[in-house]
C-alpha cells in the first residue's frame, strides 16, 4: 500500500552477472518509487570474485536506484573492492559518515 514505508531495499544477491541484471529490472517495474528503492549487492557471496561485485555494483550505481547497499556478514576490507569505491584502510568507512 502506498504510504506504507518510506522506502525499500531490494535484496538482489546472485552470483550470476546476467541475473542481477533481471533481478534490477524486475526491482524496477515492481516498485512504486524507484527514487525511494535501495539496491542491496551481496558482498558477502562474492568475495572471492571481486571483478563480479564491482560490475554488479556499478550497475547499481548506473540503475539510479536511491542506493547501493553492500551486504556482508564480515569486513568488505578482507579482499580489495577500491574499484567500486572502498578503500582498505584502518578506519571503518562509517566512521566518516
């Protein structure tokens, strides 16, 4: 129902490239208000492909989703994604925020 929630966060975790595709488009058409539709990228399965999470969060970030959000049950600096934006460093990247 519409006025329900302020916004929504589409839980599109694959490893599979040509899904999370699908899977954004079918968050896409479903949704009431893509500008209120954050996109979750399931970090946590793709650790050991980092070139996958990136290319899956720079689809995101193009799908003009209100966010990217990556899903992980441990710290995304145990393997380098500076590609997609996260630095490696001592300092949690919330610490900025």
């Amino acid at each position: 129902e519409k006025g329900l929630a302020d916004g929504v966060l589409a839980m599109c975790y694959t490893l599979e490239e040509d899904r999370f595709g699908r899977l954004l488009e079918d968050a896409r058409e479903k949704a009431w208000d893509w500008s209120r539709t954050g996109i979750g990228v399931g970090a946590y399965a793709l650790l050991d492909k980092p070139e996958v999470f990136i290319r899956q969060w720079e689809a995101c970030e193009a799908s003009g989703a209100r966010s990217c959000v990556a899903l992980h049950y441990g710290s995304l600096l145990e393997r380098d994604f500076s590609e997609a934006g996260f630095q490696n460093s001592s300092v949690s990247p919330s610490a900025d925020a």
